[in-house]
C-alpha cells in the first residue's frame, strides 16, 4: 500500500511503526455550529482509510479530537447568552448525528481540549524548559526561530512563510512568527489555572498534546484537510518535535478543497451549505458517495447537479443488489453452478481490482469504478428469463457488500417499498395473464404505469419496480 505524503512529496510504502497496528490522529472539528460540506470530506476520507487499514487487517487506534474552546466558541456562546460548555456540548451531540449519517464511525478516542488542559500545560512546560518557549503577561509564545525544521510540511523556508502569512501585530513577541501557546484570560472568558496565571492553550497545542497522551511521541499517520498544512500542522510539528525531540508522524495525508459551483466556499458568497442542510435534500450516503467519487487529493466541485448524478449512480448499485436478491431468492439450492462458475470466478477476481486501487493512494474513485464493473457484469450475464443458483447470486451480492462495505457504502437494506395495493394490481394481472385474458392483463399494466411502477413476468413471477424519471 502506497501513500502520498506531504512530508515528502511523494507516494510512499506504507510500513507502519508496529508490524499489525496503526496509530492515526486526525484534526476534528471546532464546534461552535453544524459542521459544513468542507468539513465533511475529511472526515469521510480518513475514516474510509481507517476502514481500509482495518479490513486490510491493521488493528487501527484512531484519534479525532473536538475544539471546544476558541475566540469564534467564545463569541458565539456570548452571543446566545449560554456557557462554552452548552455552546460546545450541543454541537458536539449534532456533530454524532450528521457523521452517524454520513457512515462516519466513531474514533477510538474523541478528546476534548478542555478535557487535557493538564496535558497541554506539561507540554507548555517542557517547550520552557527547552528554550522554545517564552511567557510574556501571562501568555506563551513558541519560539519558531529556535526550531531547525520549520517549514518542512509547507516546504517552504520562514522567510517565505513570513512574508506570506497574515500576522497579527503583537510587539510582546519576540518574532511575528511566533504563535500562542497558551493565551492569558480576558474579562468573561473561560480560564484555567495556570503557571503563568489564568487563561486557556492556543488552537495548535492541544493536538500535540492530545496526540502525546492517547497515542505516543510517534505516530503512523496524522491527516487533515489540505488548509491545515500551514500554519496548523507545521506548528503540531514544530512544538511536538522541539519537545520530544523525535518525529512526530511519519505519514502525512491531506484532502483536496471544496468549491461550490466552481467557486470557493464562503459565506459572503452565499454559497456556504452545512451537511444538515444539504441532507435535507439528498441522502446522507449519496454524500458520503459524492465525496469518494474522486480522488481525496483532488479538488472536488460540489454542485446540485453533480449530487443528482451521484444519487443516481448510488441507486444503480443499490438496484443490481435488488437484482441478485430477486435472483437469489427465487434460485436453486446448491453451490455455484458448473455453467456459472466463469462468471462467478471473474466476479470476484474483481476484490484484487479493487484493493489495488485503494492500495495506491486511496484511489477511491477507481475503487467505486470497480464496483459499477460488477454492476456491469451482473447484468451482462444474468437475466430474470433464467433461474440461477442461491450461491452464485448470493455470492455476488455479499462481495458488492464487502467492497461497498470498505467505503462505507451499500450498507443500507434499500428494498423498494412497493405499496401493498400496487402489488395486488400486479397479482391481479398475473391472474389475468394465466387465464389468458389479454386485454384485462393490458388495462392493469396501464394502470402500474400510470402510479409510476413497471411489472417484468419472470419465470421466477412478477418482478415490481419503480419506474425512473
């Protein structure tokens, strides 16, 4: 299995640290709202590569935090007149709700930063002890310029970095490249007590700290969206390295943007969608489906149109699996058939197609082509005309499971729901039909076709579906 890591710039063998195990932090949300449609596709990218290291048989232990203190969480809780705690503990309830949804499985652990403030000032400490950090009016800064490796992620110099960064003046620091760690308490603020007075740990540090605690000095993976490269993960290097004086994640993983009709996502642009709000017009797992359409690397546009397409290429999966499930339940006992056996074997040498995609890079968008390749093919050599063995058929369907399964897809039992007076109707042309009376037979079609369903005569009995528009 190869990975591209922005450490390297290049695709890299995956070889863990310990042979078997995986450990993997990934960046959560700040939860001061509903996560939005951005937000999204991490979260989906990296828990399909935690499924796929798992079914790959890896014993995964996988790290998501939750931001639950910062300026917007503040502002914000003020605004509604509640504490940062209330502010925090509802939206991290939303947050289980919309990655429930989505297929998003919950991490090994979800931290929260209030949760290690003790951690994170140890860490603060040993950065002093060290010299890379310093204290000024109860708040501490990391010392950037002490640290030798700055700018290996972004991979450029802090030259580069400097004059391309938006800073905030503050002339108590000793370099404008030096970041918080730690931020002394303004006037209704939420504070804890500290060597350096009251107050609260800057955004950066609670995910070194965090990661430090629940999985070690040195991890396998740390991954994120591609805006947190800087300053965001640079700094987790920075601090994390300077004080354990060891790597800090050997694999560095990092998803393309989102833009929004060929746009970039903003607010001031009106095109800024949370994940509930576009549930509420698409499936959670037609999302998910859009999401792993296309390369994690890649930027994706996210479009109404485009959703349409991916519902619909997600229900002609869901459809074959109908298909075999017709076929299967009206199919003979017994192993696979002598006359089947090509096409059964063929079947599942796809498994290898598929985990050769995943196997480079986490090409998803290869890996769901494989699956509309089974698609293709189960069409291509069955029919409702013939009768086919339960083990062919349910062979079949459980491989579309496994592999939908890996991406978190095709999980969900989708049975068209066929109302019980449209499956009398089709009864009673059946009948029709067996006493030969055409033109009853021809009048109860029409009538199906009319309430927007279809009726094929089978060997095997009437096959229901819905017509698509």
């Amino acid at each position: 299995m190869k990975l591209y890591n922005t450490l390297t710039r290049e695709k890299q063998e995956f070889v863990p640290l310990e042979e078997g195990k995986v450990k993997m932090y990934s960046c959560g949300p700040t939860v001061y709202n509903f996560f939005h449609i951005g937000n999204a596709r991490p979260f989906i990218i990296f828990d399909t590569l935690r499924r796929y290291l798992e079914y790959r048989g890896y014993k995964v232990k996988f790290v998501q935090n939750f931001t639950d203190v910062d300026d917007k969480m503040i502002r914000k809780a003020g605004e509604e007149g509640i504490t940062v705690k209330e502010l925090a503990d509802r939206y991290i309830a939303e947050y289980f709700t919309d990655a429930q949804g989505l297929g998003i499985e919950k991490a090994t652990v979800h931290p929260r930063a209030t949760e290690n403030i003790d951690s994170i000032i140890a860490l603060i400490q040993t950065l002093e002890e060290k010299g890379f950090a310093y204290a000024v009016d109860g708040d501490v800064y990391f010392a950037t310029k002490k640290f030798e490796g700055y700018g290996k992620l972004s991979h450029q110099p802090l030259e580069d970095l400097e004059s391309g960064a938006r800073i905030g003046v503050d002339e108590r620091k000793e370099d404008p490249m030096d970041f918080a760690l730690w931020k002394a308490q303004k006037p209704g603020e939420p504070a804890w007590e500290s060597p350096w007075g009251m107050g609260r740990p800057g955004w950066h540090i609670e995910c070194s700290a965090m990661v430090n605690k629940f999985l070690g000095e040195t991890i396998d993976i740390h991954s994120g969206g591609a805006d947190l490269v800087f300053p965001h993960h640079e700094n987790e290097i920075a601090q994390s390295e300077a004080a354990t004086g060891k790597p800090f994640a050997h694999y560095w993983l990092h998803n393309g943007y989102i833009n929004i009709n060929n746009q970039k996502m903003s607010k001031s642009l009106g095109n800024f969608f949370t994940v509930r709000e576009v549930a509420q017009e698409f499936d959670y797992e037609v999302i998910r489906f859009f999401m792993l359409s296309a390369h994690y690397r890649n930027p994706i546009n996210f479009s109404k149109e485009l959703m349409e397409s991916a519902q619909n290429a997600l229900q002609r999966m869901y459809t074959c699996m109908e298909h075999l499930a017709f076929l299967m339940e009206k199919g003979t006992e017994g192993g696979v058939r002598a006359e089947e056996q090509e096409s059964y074997d063929r079947m599942m040498n796809y498994r290898r197609k598929f985990t050769d995609a995943m196997d480079d890079d986490l090409n998803t968008a290869d890996a769901i082509s494989v699956l509309f390749e089974i698609v293709r093919d189960v069409y291509n050599d069955t029919s409702v005309e013939h009768t086919y063995s339960k083990a062919y058929c349910g062979g079949i369907l459980d491989l579309m499971r496994e592999l939908g399964g890996v991406l978190g897809l095709l999980g969900q039992e989708k049975k068209q729901d066929i109302p019980a007076e449209i499956v009398a109707l089709a009864q009673q042309r059946a009948q029709a039909r067996a006493e030969k009376n055409w033109a009853l037979a021809d009048e109860l079609r029409d009538a199906l076709t009319k309430q927007g369903y279809q009726v094929k005569d089978t060997p095997q009995g009437p096959k229901i579906s819905r017509i698509e528009a």
